[in-house]
C-alpha cells in the first residue's frame, strides 16, 4: 500500500517539475482540481475530497480512509493592448491612430496532488503539492511596450503537509508547514538611442529561490446542514538569486554600460491568505458555499534587484509597485444529480490588487469576473472530476509614464486593454484505498 502512495506522490513531484508557468491575475493562483474549479473554489467549508487540502486542511476530517487525488487545470488566455505613441519620443503617427497588439498565445498548465490518510477516530494527515502562484505575460518583442515589458514570467510548486485533529463530533483543527520553489523571468528593451546606440538593448533577469511558510484551518459542522471553514497560509519571503544578461548592445557605451552577464538577488514576499466559507444543505441533494479569500498584496511593495557589479552605473534596480490588499468573492452550488453523478455551478468576482499608479505590462491585469461549470462521476472506489471556467478580464486604461526606474528608463505609453479573457479546463482523478 505504501508503494502505491509513494508512487502517485512521486509522480506529482514530477508532473510539476516539468509544468509550464501559468497565466494569473494578480499572480495568486486558485486552481486546485477540477472539482474545486466547477466550484469558483468555494470548497472552504463544504470539502469533500482530497483537494481541501489546499483551501482548508481540517475539512480532512471528513474523509475516511486513505484519498488520493492527481489533476491538472489547463488555462489559454489572451488579452488586446492598443497603444497610442512609442517610447522613448511618444511623437510618431501612432499617437493618433492607436496600435493595438494582440497577447501571445500560450496554453499553461497547473497540476495538482494530494494525498490523505486517516491514522485514527481523531487523527489524519495529508500532503498537498499544487501552485498558489504564477503568471505569463508575452508580447512581440517589437510592440510599443517593450521598454516597460514583453515577456513575463512567475512559477512557483508547492508541498504542503499538514496534520489535522477532530477535537469533537463538530470541530476540527489542522496545522501545516510548506516548502515553495519560486522561478522567475523578466524580459524588456532598453531604447539603446539613449545611448548614441542604433539597436535596443535586450535585457532578461532570471532568478529563483525556496521559501518556507505555515498554515492553520478550521473547520466547524455546526448542524448536518450548515458547515463553517476558516483557513490561513502566511507570507512566503524568496530570496531570489539570479542573473541579468544585456544583449545587442550596438556601442561601446552600451557595452560598459551594460554589460553581458550579472549577477543579481533580490526579495520578493509573497502575499498571505485568508480563506472564508459557509457551506449549507437547502436540499439532502444540494449543497451551496458562499465565501470569499483575502490576498495581503500590501506586501508587496517593489521589485528591488541588487547587482554584484553596476549595471547603468548603478548596483541596485528599484521598480515600486504599491499593491493592495484585496479579495476574491466567491459561489459554488453542487446538486448529487444521482449516486454516480455530480453537478456543479459557480461564480467568482476577483480584485485586481494593482493600483493605477503602478500597473505595468508585466501583468497588465484588471477585476475580472468568472463563471463555472463542472462534473463528477463516481465508482465504487474511484472519482472523475471535469470542469470549464470562462475568466473576463474588464476593460482598464492606463496612463503614459515615464519613470527613472533604477538602471533604465521605463517607458509606458497611454493604452487601453481589451478583449481579455481565459478559458480553463480542468481534469482530476481521485482513487480511496
């Protein structure tokens, strides 16, 4: 038996080494299965499978036996920038006219598994591997916005183990620690006429770095048809070691200015999280969650990179960004159609944490609106869980800037973003030894 799990673990850690990053607004990610995703994630008090592990630990309680769970959500976003002037000058006919440019294509991937054991009447434990962060960003690396960015990207893969204890028939406990890999990637130009030079300057950092965190759930059966959950996960602090290389530099200013290969490190912490949901029984076939999560982004407050060598003259790059602290609405209604079938129903309305005085292309984000669907099907001892989300960024204008931003100037000119939206198509597996 302990082959078995070993082997399904194992092949989780694997799927996620090899995943793809993953398009996110905010960079907060809450794909946890396919169940939870034909739920708008509300599952903070309803549980129900090994993927709680993610949103509220202690509602492992209510699983009996050993669960394992292996999924993935697959996301295709794209979204529309019209701009209006080029940097550095912002004086070309596109002023008048508008320039729009169409996002990349990519499909990205965020698989998820789990796996939960009840040792006792009052004892379970669980590990959860999954990614609660992650976003990718990418435009031709010709558009009007390459001096600000063009191509983006944020991983990170998470393992979680966590124990959880029935204190009483109606409340349970859970704590938990975790270890969190984070990868990053930042690409732009440098408008090398600055310089007396006749190319752009490409320059891409990549770093990446393990930060450990903790949690703590609650889950509370108030009566057979009403259900209470309350879970936290705190910062995550990364120390990112990396390298910023500068390539195409046309002079010999250039060159001394910004040299090929640099070595930097900077520290990004992460947002901690609340999750809220109360789950009730209208109907012994129904159960309906209302609940919401709360992102701290008041934490992240810049992007500072410190180089080993001056890079423009200067060893330390500041970019400000000014997030704030902001929230995740969300629904789910889950209808047992009959013994082997599932039916599931959602919305959520999410807040952009970005501020208008620092929204940048890197995510060019905005509230968003998302409506699911889902189904599950049911054997003995197996589960099938399918989902579609359709995510709906709104409209958001952002105003031209130019900015001292550290080493180089980061030109932003005036656009609009449009047309954004997401599709998400979610598949997981669960088995019950």
């Amino acid at each position: 038996m302990m082959k078995k799990l070993c082997l399904v673990f194992l092949s989780v850690l694997i799927s996620l080494a090899l995943t793809s990053s993953v398009f996110a607004a905010g960079f907060a990610l809450t794909e946890p299965s396919a169940r939870a995703n034909g739920l708008g994630g509300a599952t903070v008090a309803m549980g129900g499978d090994a993927s709680c592990l993610f949103s509220n630990p202690a509602a492992i309680t209510r699983l009996p036996g050993i669960q394992t769970q292996l999924g993935v959500v697959v996301l295709q976003p794209k979204l529309d920038v019209t701009t209006y002037g080029t940097a550095p000058t912002f004086t070309d006919a596109a002023v008048q006219r508008g320039v729009k440019t169409s996002m990349e294509n990519n499909t990205f991937y965020a698989p998820s598994g789990y796996i939960t054991s009840q040792m006792s009447d009052k004892l379970w434990m669980g590990v959860g591997a999954f990614s609660r962060f992650g976003l990718g960003t990418e435009f031709a690396q010709t558009w009007p916005g390459r001096y600000n960015a063009y191509n983006s990207r944020v991983r990170s893969y998470e393992v979680n183990p966590n124990v959880a204890y029935k204190f009483t028939d109606k409340l349970s406990l859970s704590a938990g620690v975790s270890a969190m890999y984070f990868d990053i990637k930042l690409q732009k130009k440098i408008a090398g006429v600055l310089f007396g030079g006749t190319s752009d300057v490409d320059q891409k950092f990549t770093g990446d770095s393990v930060g450990y965190g903790w949690n703590a759930s609650l889950h509370y059966q108030a009566f057979d048809w009403v259900s209470i959950g309350f879970s936290y996960r705190s910062q995550v602090k990364q120390h990112v070691d990396g390298n910023a290389n500068f390539s195409g530099q046309s002079n010999a200013v250039l060159l001394s200015r910004f040299p090929s290969n640099v070595q930097g490190k900077g520290t990004i912490t992460l947002p901690d999280e609340f999750f809220l949901g109360v789950a009730i029984k209208p109907a012994e076939r129904l159960t309906w969650e209302v609940g919401g999560v709360m992102y701290g982004w008041s934490s992240y407050d810049q992007l500072k990179i410190e180089f080993e060598e001056p890079v423009n003259l200067r060893d330390t790059s500041v970019s400000s960004k000014n997030w704030k602290d902001s929230w995740r609405f969300q629904t789910g209604l889950e209808y047992k159609a009959t013994d082997w079938l599932d039916l599931r129903l959602s919305y959520v309305y999410d807040q952009s944490p970005i501020p208008d005085t620092t929204i940048d292309y890197i995510l060019p984000d905005s509230d968003r609106n998302v409506f699911g669907i889902g189904v599950g099907f049911h054997g003995k001892s197996w589960t099938l869980d399918a989902s579609f989300n359709y995510l709906i960024f709104n409209d958001r204008n952002i105003a031209a800037r130019t900015i001292a931003q550290g080493n180089t100037a980061d030109f932003m000119p005036r656009s609009e973003v449009r047309n954004g939206d997401c599709l998400l198509y979610g598949l997981s597996f669960g088995y019950k030894f």
